[in-house]
C-alpha cells in the first residue's frame, strides 16, 4: 500500500489482533488525529494519555528506502490477555484499505514482541 493511499485528515487507522479464538484487540485512531510531513512519507499520531485510541500512544506510518510502508506502533496498559496464542493476525486499516499479515509474536513480561 502506498502511503498516498491514506489520506490522514480524512481516514481513520485500525488495529486489530486476533489469534485462532478470535479478535482480542482493537483500537480506532479517529481521522483527523494524525500529523503528516509536509513531504507527505511520514504520518505521525501521539496521545500520551492513551485515552483517544484504546491505549495506543504512539503510532507512525512511513515510507522505507524500497518505497514500502514501515508502521511502528507503541501503546500502554493494553488489554492482551487474549492472546493465548503464537500465532497472531494483526489488520491495519487505512480508512477502507486494510492490509493483514500473521505473524509468530514471542510474549516477553508484559509485551508482544515481532520478530
């Protein structure tokens, strides 16, 4: 997905993670709530109470060298007792453009760990 594909004054961001039993997480980034660069390769979101998107506290989308967009997310006191599995399906959606991967994440104290 090009980052053009998201507009971030008009598109909302979800976050969704499930494993085999289904959806454990999901927080909503309202449109409007991101921070573009006027080049528009990075957007940027913070919240630093967590209160606007379900504890997510930092989320930003941008462009890598291979011209791929790299999605760094960071939250607090995140609900994830659901994950009791390995396997976790985790959906980004851009406004309507959703992309989907699975993944083996490692559960390290308190956090979800890829790779």
């Amino acid at each position: 997905m090009p980052l053009a594909a998201f507009s971030p004054a008009t598109d909302p961001f979800t976050l969704t993670l499930a494993d085999v039993d289904g959806t454990f997480y999901q927080a909503t980034i309202p449109a409007g709530q991101f921070i573009a660069n006027a080049a528009g390769t990075r957007a940027r979101f913070h919240d630093s109470t967590g209160t606007i998107a379900n504890g997510l506290r930092t989320v930003v989308v941008r462009v890598n060298r291979t011209g791929g967009v790299k999605v760094g997310i960071s939250g607090r006191m995140l609900d994830l007792s659901g994950a009791d599995h390995p396997a976790i399906t985790t959906t980004l959606r851009f406004g309507g453009s959703p992309f989907q991967s699975t993944n083996t994440f490692r559960v390290l104290t308190h956090t979800l760990k890829f790779p």
